[in-house]
C-alpha cells in the first residue's frame, strides 16, 4: 500500500512562496525544513513497508513531524508579521 507523504508545501499552498523564501534567507529555517522532509520520508518509508521499525518508535517519528510542522508554521506566522501565538500576547 502507497502512503502519501505530507510535504509542508501541499499541506499549506498558500504558504508556498514564503516557504522557499525563508528556506533560502534563514538556515536555521531551513534546517527545520530539510529535518521535516527526511522525517516526513522515513514515516513513508516505514508505512509503506519498506523500513521497519516498531510502532512506539514509528509514533514518536509522528510526534516529531507534527511539531517540526507547528514549528515551522509559526515561523511562517512571524515571518509575515504576524503573531505566532506563542506570546499569548
């Protein structure tokens, strides 16, 4: 069975152009990015059959994905000046 990847940019088109842009201005942003692909591939890797592991370590993987992704959104969130919600400002 094909499991799907969830690439930051097809979850949030509309982020897509900031996305790069960041990626390109920010390393520290950009290896937030490249961190969450290579999980991103692994999660797929294993769901797909391909690379085992144990289902505690795969849902800890998923754990860490999610957070990269907020990450990343709420340097996004920052990035166009916006509030990234973590202030509670």
């Amino acid at each position: 069975m094909h499991v799907e990847h969830h690439p930051f940019t097809k979850d949030f088109p509309e982020k897509r152009e900031q996305f790069q842009l960041l990626r390109q201005q920010d390393p520290a942003f950009a290896r937030k990015a490249d961190e969450y692909e290579a999980l991103d591939k692994q999660i797929c890797r294993v769901e797909d059959g391909v690379e085992r592991i144990d289902s505690d370590a795969l849902s800890a993987l998923k754990l860490e994905r999610v957070t990269l992704k907020d990450a990343i959104a709420r340097d996004l969130k920052r990035a166009s000046g916006s509030c990234c919600g973590g202030c509670c400002g």
